[in-house]
C-alpha cells in the first residue's frame, strides 16, 4: 500500500504505510554501494550509510521490542545507548545489516499487529506510551534519517569516480624498508622532526611532523602479504580500485583483504616493479 493508496484508510494503516516507506528508504539508501562507500564517514560525526541502516535496526528494537515488552537491552542484544548502535564491526556487511534491519521491521510489525493507536507501550524508559505516540516519534526519526542518509549518499556518489576516470587518491605515504623500527626511528623522529608516533605495530610504524602533517612509514617485513609496498595509497573506495587494477591486467601481489588490525587493502604491482599498497583506514 502506498501513501496515496492510504488516505481514506484507518489511521492507524496511515501511520504504518508512512514508517514503511522511511523504513525501504534507509534500506535503499544502500542500493549500489560498494562495502566501502558503505562504511565511508564525510563528516565529523563519523555517521556512515552503514551505521545508520545499523542504528535503524536499533530503533526498531527499542520501540517494538524494549517498549512492547518491557524486557532489558541486554536481553533483547542491542546497545545500552544509540550512539553504540552506529558503530561498526569487522563482521558488518551491506547483505548482513540490511538483513538484520528487514528482519527487526517484520518484527515490529508483527508486535504491533494486534495493537491500537491508544494501545499504551509501558517497557519505555519515560513510562508507560501509547502506540500513537510512539508512532509518530518513529515516523520522526526515521524522516531525519532518510535525510542525513540522503545528503551522505549524494555526497559518497559524487566523489566515488574521478571525472577523468583511475584511482581517487587521499594521500600518498612512503613505506621505507627497515631493519628494525626501535633501532631506525630516532633519525625521523628526532633529526626529521616527525616525532608523532601515529601508531607502532612492531613490524610497521607511522611517524608525522605535528607541524606540517609530512610523514613517513617504517616497515621491517609485511604480516600478511608476500612482499613489503614502496608506497602506501589511500582512497576513499579501495573496492572500486581493486576492480580497475584488475580491469587493466595489473598484477595483484596481496588480493583484496580487510586485515586484521582494521584496514582493508590490496597490493599491485606497477608496471615498473613497484609494489603500491592501495588501502583504506577504518574511520
């Protein structure tokens, strides 16, 4: 039923078309996306497409399930507040919220099927609700929602492809091949002047000027790939270059991976020898 279907319907059938229509907004929202246009932050809020389809799941829970019946967050297995519920693990993929969040709003509908609008709601944490209240908070929150997702989309959409086509590059890092990071680190630090220690993993190092943001990485050997990069390259959509370096025939030395500490990455070989880490950092 649409919303124009609905208008001479019971009001309470007008309330829910308008949910079910934000609802396929925010699980639309996602049509098309790589997992990292997914998962990519514009702002400072870090708010991702991903997160709030995520954090839509959250809400559904809270509203049919904690306030329907009145059983704890721990026990329905969601966050204790909404902020937790947008952040992201490394098990979160498009197929995998998006099948959470379709199955929360079956579920919701289901709880309230035989309910009425003055049907009171008491597991809430302000008290005791009527449905028709928590209707409209809903339908409030899930319309701000399909806009920020809205905004977040066209913005992702727009700066996914460059206009004369190739990689999107962010930053271009030096990966300088060492003995062992402890015993090197002094020279940039001290003599270069980059002594922000971005992280240490042991094996791998980051080190910036807080002056001017210049920096540098210091490698021993690579985890997990075969062989260490020469540079380090960061792109928003590390997906889409992936595809376009194998589109071109470019030797993939380290397949499309997210690694274990949290980045997600590939290794290609230049046509020179160079070995070029392509990768996108966790926001």
């Amino acid at each position: 039923m649409s919303a124009d279907s609905a208008i001479g319907s019971a009001l309470k059938a007008q309330f829910e078309v308008f949910i079910d229509e934000h609802r396929a907004g925010l699980d639309g929202c996602l049509d098309g996306l790589t997992e990292d246009q997914a998962r990519r932050s514009l702002g400072p809020s870090r708010t991702t497409l991903l997160g709030l389809v995520k954090h839509a799941t959250f809400v559904e829970k809270v509203w049919f399930d904690e306030a329907v019946t009145a059983r704890s967050r721990a026990e329905i297995g969601i966050p204790a507040t909404p902020d937790e519920s947008f952040e992201l693990t490394e098990r979160d993929t498009i197929d995998s919220v998006r099948a959470a969040h379709r199955a929360a709003c079956e579920a919701s509908r289901a709880a309230t099927a035989d309910l009425t609008l003055d049907d009171v709601l008491p597991g809430n944490r302000r008290g005791p609700l009527p449905l028709r209240w928590v209707y409209l908070h809903v339908l409030r929150e899930l319309a701000q929602h399909c806009g920020h997702a809205d905004i977040l989309r066209e913005q992702i959409l727009a700066a996914g492809t460059p206009a004369s086509g190739g990689v999107r590059v962010t930053r271009v890092i030096a990966d300088l091949p060492v003995a062992d990071v402890e015993a090197a680190k002094s020279f940039y630090t001290d003599y270069l002047g980059l002594r922000t220690e971005e992280f240490n993993m042991g094996w791998v190092a980051r080190y910036t000027s807080p002056d001017t943001g210049a920096n540098v990485q210091l490698v021993t050997h690579d985890a997990a790939a075969p062989e260490s990069p020469a540079i380090s390259v960061l792109t928003p959509d590390v997906d889409a270059a992936y595809a376009e370096a194998q589109e071109r025939g470019y030797e993939i030395v380290h397949p499309l991976s997210t690694e274990p500490w949290g980045v997600r990455r590939f290794f290609v070989r230049a046509p020179d020898g160079t070995v070029v880490n392509i990768v996108r950092h966790r926001d």
